[in-house]
C-alpha cells in the first residue's frame, strides 16, 4: 500500500528544450554573442587578406612603385596640358608612348582632344580640352 501511495503523489516535470540560437528560434539576443564567439575561433584567412597582412598596402611593391609612376606622369601630362593649352606654347600633336598608356593628342575645331589608351587592360580615355 506504501508503494501504491508514492506513485499516486509522485510529480513529474515536463523537459522544454530552448535553442540558444536566434536562426532557431532562439533569443535574438544571444546573435552578436554567438557571432563574436564563432569570429574569435575562426582561424581560416582568405588569400586576400594573406596578401594583405604580406604587405601594408595589399599589393606587390613593384607592382605598387610602378603605378605610383604611372600616376605621377598621368599628373604631370595633365598641368602641362593645362599649361600649355592655356599659356603661350601651344601643345604638339602626336601619338606618346608613357608607360603603359598610349597618348594621342589632336587638334579639333572647337579645341584639343587627347585620347589615353592603357595598353595593360585596353581601356580607352578620350578627353577635350576646348579654346578659350
């Protein structure tokens, strides 16, 4: 009779599994501890940013001197233009070979036209300058 009278007073807990997960149905709480926690275990590096921690700026250092090159005479063509065209010498026309660019400077009736065509990638430029 004893045993009869534990199993009639005997109470039982139902289980209720909560993901912690937001995706889930989790608490939307819990994302930026589960994303910070998975960013901290994460050892995989891409090749891009291998590349970047090889060097400072994310590129090869010839690769790098020889744009800044490019940049710089790029610069320089263009304040002579100006110069020229709106100062007393008057800009040669021609085809110039810089680097990689190829440029063709041409008179036209309403001013100058310079066409720039980077020989690395075949993008074409095509700037007018008119007359004043």
């Amino acid at each position: 009779m004893f045993l009869l009278f534990i199993a009639i007073n005997g109470a039982a807990q139902d289980f209720v599994y909560t993901p912690k997960n937001p995706a889930f149905g989790g608490n939307t709480f819990n994302y930026q501890w589960l994303l910070s926690s998975a960013q901290a275990q994460d050892t995989y590096k891409s090749p891009e940013q291998q590349a970047i921690s090889r060097y400072s700026y994310g590129l090869d250092p010839v690769k790098d001197f020889a744009e800044s090159l490019n940049r710089q005479i790029l610069n320089n063509l263009s304040r002579e233009i100006v110069r020229r065209q709106f100062g007393e010498d008057a800009l040669q026309a021609g085809t110039y070979i810089v680097g990689d660019y190829q440029i063709e400077i041409g008179d036209a009736i309403s001013g100058i036209n310079i066409t720039i065509l980077d020989n690395a990638t075949g993008a074409t430029t095509t700037v007018s300058v008119p007359y004043f």
